[in-house]
C-alpha cells in the first residue's frame, strides 16, 4: 500500500473495503497525520453502512464526534442503505403502520420509524421522531433542502467506488459547522422550571434550519442503538450500547423492540430465521440488563433502587422497571433489586417486618393505633416513588422540622466532637433524628395510602360484604328496603363500575400493546 503512494485519505478507503482495521490503525492513523473533519465523517458513513464495527470504534478513537456526525439527513439516509445486513421486517412494519401498500423504492422517513418504534414498543410510548417538536423541524429541513436544491443524500454508487472524500460539495459547510458546533453537554441537562417552559414555548416554533444544531440529536449513541436494533445489526448495536449514556435502559429498550420485531417476524408468511434470530438478540440484551443491575445493587442498594424508578426522559419518560415488565423479562422482574423495590412500595410509609398484617389490621379496627405504628423518615423514602401530594406534604413537614430545630443544637454537636469520639456524636444524632416523628396528619396520611393496607381494607370489606349478603339472602325481608339491603346493592353497584373500569383499561392496554 505503500508502494503506491496513495494519499492516506486513499488508504483509508481501501482498508475500510477490506475491512482492515489492524492496518488502519498500524499504518493510517499515524502520529502526526492531519484529517479534515469532513473526510473522516465521510469514512464514519462508510463504516455504518458496511457494518464495520472496528472501524467505527477506530474513527471515535481519533477524533470523529459522533454529536457533530449524526445529524436528520444522515440518520435517515442510514435507514434507506441497501448495503450490508438489512432487515426486511422494518420495511413490513412501516407498511402497517402505514396501513397502505408502499411502492419498492420507498424512501422511509425518521416520522415513518417513529411510528415503528411506538408500534414495537406499545402502549403508551411516544417516540421523538413522532412529536411536535421534531416534526417541525423535520419539515423545515425537508423544505428548506428543496428550496435550496441539496441532496443531503447519497447514492449506492458513490458509495460502491468509494470516490475521494475531498470532492464533496459540502465540505466548506462542515467546516464552517465545525468551528461553530456548540459543545453538547448529554450528560448535564438543564432544568427548567414551569414558567421557563411557558416561555420557550413560543421560541420552540421558530426553528433557524440554518443552525447546525438543529440537524443533529443530543444523544447520538441513542438514536444509532435504535437504528442498529431495527437493521438487525447484532454487533453494531452492542457497539453502541457501551457507549453513551442510560445503558440499563437502552438493553432494555433494544430488548423490547427485538422481542416484538420476533412476534412480527413470525407472524408474516415468508419463511426464515428472523423471528428465532431476534429472540436471541433480545435475550442477550436482557441478560446485559440483568447483569447490569446486579452489578449495580452489589455496589450501592439504594442507589440500584433508584436507577429502577427514574424517569427516562430519552424513553417517553419510561422507567427501567416498566420497560421490564412490558418485556416480560423475568430474570430481571425476579431479581432481588427489583423484589426489595417491589416490597418497600407494597408497604408503603409503614416501617415494619414482622406480623404486619397483624398490625395493619388492628389498626383498621381500631384507628388510634395508628399513631403506635413506626413509619419510615424521609431517607428512607428516597428510593420509593410517590405521588405528588405526598411529596409536598413531605417537604412541608421537612421544613416546619427544620424551622422548629433550636439553635443551639449545632453548637451542642460540636461539643460532643470536642469531649467524645465520633461514634458517640453519631449515636447523639441518630437519637435526634429518632425523635423526630411525623405529625398526626400525616401518620393517618401515610397509613390509608399504604398499598398494604388498601389491600387489607378491601379484603376486609369484601367479608363484611358477604357476610352482609348471606344476611339478606336468608333473613326474611320486608316490603321496603332495609338498611342492610340498600348497603348490599350500593356495593355490587359500586363494585360493577369499578369491574368495568377495569375492562375498560386492559382493553386499552391490549389494543396498545397488540403482541405484548
């Protein structure tokens, strides 16, 4: 390769078509080697369309800022390739959701994948390329491409002969994008609060196509993941989960949509090894999700706790025990992270671990036993979610304790630390905190919005119930209705709505989910 005095721009293309990448590595990217940026997002094109996992790699390793590569144009270009392993079941899946035949030479749009992506994954689920947002600034692009007469795109040819990457028409606008990109921050987003959100509303609808941040996404190994989970690219995909961020929830993300792209495969005509090839898939990336998880909750409890419950903000603000469930992953439902989530949450406040029934039970009986029961503090809670009214009602009681805290109980610490050790200033402290008890509001608060004893009050209602049933059915009645008898219909009454609730909503989640 030497011999010939290619230039290296040359080399590289002739390594990627071999799919050399020790070569690369060893006589390409040398010390000393200048690239312009426009070339190597060029070879990173390549390498994505060839499935060359190496090379990928390779390219991030020297320089190639996968921020400033992906951008709409280029994502969807990467949906219509037709080289390398391609997945036929996407095509059929943009035909259903579609609801309409589709011409050979279909061009998929990311609106059409968008669709895809919340008909695999069911439910509820809102995909980014569906929303206004992006819509908007799709069309703007589309627009503004027709007017100004570019094709972001290019053809299989081009590809094929591998022309020179310096010829591109574009390359003074990817320098000119290059020294103004603004640096992109995915892994500190900005909170904003409600009425900066009403403000910005307004701003959102003018969308400048002229802005290079406009193109492209804040998590780029995101959109890729999904891409390579959708082209049924094994090896690309499990690239690009290692990188970025939200790697629990993009194995389960990639999980989900390869165990529906299984039931879609095996319920089309066409005899292959789709369906049997997607189960795979989606068992190894559970197994990551298991596994993740279980190194997660051996490092910190708490903190693995959280991570099942945080809202994904990237996933239609999912959570990764939702995107479990709506798996079916099993290992991961049944692990011991999840089943201590799952425990904390059915009991609610109440801190108890022995007889609770007993105690819950009593004290629906008899309701001042509840101001006996032992409830959890505030650390405790942190890794359970809750409702938005107990969440104030927390904070309010968090700050009427810190404004009745006296002065001098800082300073009395800081005696302690001068005349005893540090393990009795802590064992000081804990007793303070011990002392600390909720209000009686919210003792009563935190007991009947315990699933526990939500649980126990309708059970226990349903024996009145009956027993109250078995009464009218054997005592002789009057003409009127008694007392007893209006109970027992205001009961099976209020009973058949809330059945019919219940068939109204697994009606929708059936509907929703379709395969699930």
């Amino acid at each position: 390769m030497h011999g010939t005095n290619a230039s290296a721009l040359d080399q590289l293309v002739l390594t990627l078509a071999w799919d050399r990448v020790d070569i690369a590595k060893s006589h390409v990217f040398v010390y000393g080697q200048q690239w312009l940026v426009g070339s190597l997002e060029q070879a990173m094109l390549d390498a994505l369309v060839m499935d060359r996992v190496g090379f990928v790699k390779l390219l991030i390793e020297n320089g190639v800022s996968m921020h400033k590569f992906l951008t709409i144009p280029r994502l969807e270009e990467l949906y219509n390739i037709k080289q390398g392993p391609t997945n036929p079941t996407l095509f059929h899946l943009v035909r259903d959701v579609k609801q309409g035949n589709l011409p050979p030479d279909y061009k998929i749009t990311l609106i059409d994948v968008g669709l895809v992506i919340e008909y695999l994954m069911g439910g509820t689920y809102r995909c980014t390329y569906t929303r206004k947002r992006f819509r908007l600034i799709y069309n703007n692009l589309l627009a503004g491409n027709r007017r100004s007469g570019r094709n972001t795109s290019i053809t299989p040819q081009m590809r094929k002969t591998h022309e020179s990457f310096g010829n591109r028409t574009d390359k003074k606008e990817r320098m000119r994008h290059n020294h103004f990109i603004k640096t992109a921050q995915p892994y500190k987003p900005k909170d904003a609060s409600i009425d900066e959100v009403k403000k910005k509303r307004v701003k959102d609808e003018i969308v400048d196509i002229d802005d290079p941040e406009m193109k492209r996404f804040p998590y780029p190994f995101n959109e890729l993941l999904v891409w390579a989970v959708l082209m049924k690219r094994q090896k690309m995909a499990l690239f690009f989960w290692q990188h970025g961020e939200e790697s629990m929830a993009k194995a389960l993300v990639a999980c989900k949509m390869c165990r529906s792209m299984a039931y879609e495969a095996k319920q089309s005509d066409v005899v292959d090894d789709t369906s049997e090839e997607m189960k795979e898939h989606s068992s190894e990336f559970g197994q990551l999700a298991v596994d993740l998880l279980d190194q997660a909750f051996k490092q910190d409890e708490t903190m693995a706790m959280k991570l099942l419950t945080y809202e994904l903000k990237n996933w239609s603000n999912s959570t990764c025990l939702k995107l479990a469930v709506s798996s079916r992953l099993r290992n991961f439902v049944s692990h011991t992270c999840t089943q201590m989530l799952l425990s904390d949450m059915w009991m609610g406040r109440l801190n108890m671990r022995k007889n609770s029934w007993y105690k819950v039970i009593l004290s629906i009986l008899v309701p001042p036993t509840i101001l006996m029961l032992e409830y959890k503090t505030k650390a405790e809670m942190s890794h359970i979610p809750q409702s938005q009214d107990a969440h104030q009602m927390a904070m309010d009681d968090s700050e009427n304790n810190f404004q009745q805290v006296p002065e001098n109980i800082a300073m009395n610490v800081f005696r302690e630390v001068q005349v005893f050790d540090n393990a009795e200033v802590k064992h000081e402290i804990e007793i303070q905190t011990k002392t600390r008890r909720l209000p009686l509001a919210q003792k009563f608060y935190a007991f009947y919005h315990a699933p526990i004893v939500k649980f126990w009050f309708n059970t226990l209602f349903y024996l009145a119930f009956l027993m109250l049933f078995t009464f009218v059915v054997l005592v002789k009645m009057g003409h009127l209705p008694s007392p007893q008898e209006w109970l027992v219909i205001a009961y099976i009454f209020t009973y058949a709505i809330e059945k019919i609730r219940e068939v109204s909503a697994l009606h929708f989640l059936t509907r929703a989910y379709g395969f699930a």
